[in-house]
C-alpha cells in the first residue's frame, strides 16, 4: 500500500498508523497529499494553513508553516456536533477564515493583494485529526497528511471593513465556558492575510491558483486543545463574532 492509500485506510477505520520512517521531502509530501484527497473524494471547498503560529509550531514541534484541503464532507453545519466515534484523536482550534472574492494566483502575491481580493472574513473553528499515533510527525509526514485536516466549521461571514486590522483582532477560546487561550491576529505569521499570501505563493510554484469562491482557514492562533463528547467549544472573535462547535 502507498502512504496515500494507508492514510486513506486510518481514516476510514478510525486507527491511527506510525508516521512514515522512510525519507520524504516536502515535495513528495506535497504528492502524497494530493493522492489522498484524490482517495478521499468529495469537493475540496476550502484550502487551510497549518503551523502558522509560534504557539502551534511550540506545541507540534515543527518550525515551518504547511498547506492541505477541506473537502465538503469535512465540513460541519451550523449546529451540526462533531462526532467523536467518526475521528481518532480529535483536537480544535481558533482560526481567522477568508473568503475569496476573486481568483488569486501568482509567485508575487502579498498580504495587501490577498485582503483586496477578500470578500468577508469569518471567525472558524477546525477540528484537526492527525492519523500518526500521539500527533507525533515530521513536517513532510504531517503534509502528506493533509495538514492533519479532519473536520471545520465556518462562521457568519464578516465583510472586511476599511479600519479593521486584521492584525489587532483579539480571540477569546474558550472550552465548557473556561477561557483556555487568548490571542489576536497577528500571531498567524504577523498578519493572517500573510499566510493566505504565503500558500498562494506556494501553489504558483505548483502551477496553481486559489479560485474565487474559495474559503481559507489561515491557521490557528494557538495551541489546539483535545475534545470529547459533552463538550462544547466557542471562538470569540473583536468584530467578527463567534462560532460555537460541540462534540457528542
Ligand atoms: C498540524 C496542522 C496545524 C494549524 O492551524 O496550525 C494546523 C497539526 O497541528 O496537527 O492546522
Ligand atoms: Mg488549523
């Protein structure tokens, strides 16, 4: 079996499997990934940025920011609980989301391009599922599986207003009403639009563009916490508002 296929078998069968030992650059990591999708079917919907933070690249042990896909079948309706028996070892964490207005492609893309080409932004909760036993990886092995992606949920999109910077949005995280974590946007690679700007840049060297319409979660604003059933989650966001996720 391909690591793709192995993937595809973890989170089919709900188990966890070692991260690869052989030898994998990010680039084969980058084809690992695409075969996966490919395996897991469905419409990608959303892109998402992985690592982007001090906090998250602390508490995973990886220096580097990644790239993966959200699929239709990934994402979680208003209301709509994440099921525990569906994933392995599920953890959530606040995001800043985009919402594309225009195709953004090209290897000079920067942050003010990114934030002229957004239509809204909204506040995002997304619920990872490594399928390497403890969340223990390599960087090319957590890309090849699709940036540990397992379950998202968007909240009401915001239009981006002039005056708001996107930088000093504060974030309350909270978990059964306990504030777990606070953080603003400048965390994610000193402005989120940055990292947007960062994986458009990455996929022009692939030959790809972001369509409009596209969503992308610009990655957590800090460490992921672990959830089980009965619990509810909340990300509160200055000026975009809240989204709420509970797990049964
Ligand atoms: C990798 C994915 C990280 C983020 O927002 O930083 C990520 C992981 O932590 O398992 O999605
Ligand atoms: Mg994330």
């Amino acid at each position: 079996m391909s690591l793709a296929e192995r993937l595809a078998a973890a989170i089919r069968d709900r188990r966890a499997i070692e991260a690869p030992t052989e030898d994998l650059s990010v680039d084969d990591a980058y084809e690992v990934q695409d075969e996966l999708v490919k395996l897991l079917g469905g419409d990608v919907v959303a892109a998402k940025l992985g690592l982007t933070s001090l906090a998250k690249q602390e508490q995973m042990n990886v220096s580097e920011p990644l790239y993966g896909w959200l699929t239709d079948a990934m994402q979680l309706d208003v209301g709509q609980p994440v099921l525990r028996d569906e994933l392995i070892q599920p953890r959530v964490e606040p995001e800043i989301a985009f919402l594309l207005g225009e195709e953004l492609g090209g290897r000079g893309v920067t942050a003010a391009r990114v934030l002229a080409a957004t239509h809204a932004v909204m506040p995002a909760l997304e619920v990872l599922d490594s399928r390497f036993s403890g969340y223990r990886f390599t960087l090319p092995a957590v890309i090849s599986d699709d940036a540990s992606a397992g379950r998202f949920r968007l909240g009401d999109p915001v239009p981006l207003e002039a005056g708001t910077d996107l930088r000093l949005v504060g974030c309350m995280f909270e978990k059964n009403g306990e504030l777990v974590a606070t953080a603003a946007g400048a965390a994610v690679l000193e402005h989120p639009a940055a990292a947007v700007a960062w994986l458009v840049r990455k996929l022009a060297a692939r030959g790809r563009t972001l369509p409009a319409g596209t969503a992308v979660l610009s990655g957590a604003l800090c460490a992921a916490v672990t959830i089980e059933p009965g619990d509810l989650i909340r990300a509160s966001f200055d000026r975009l508002g809240s989204v709420d996720l509970a797990c049964r």
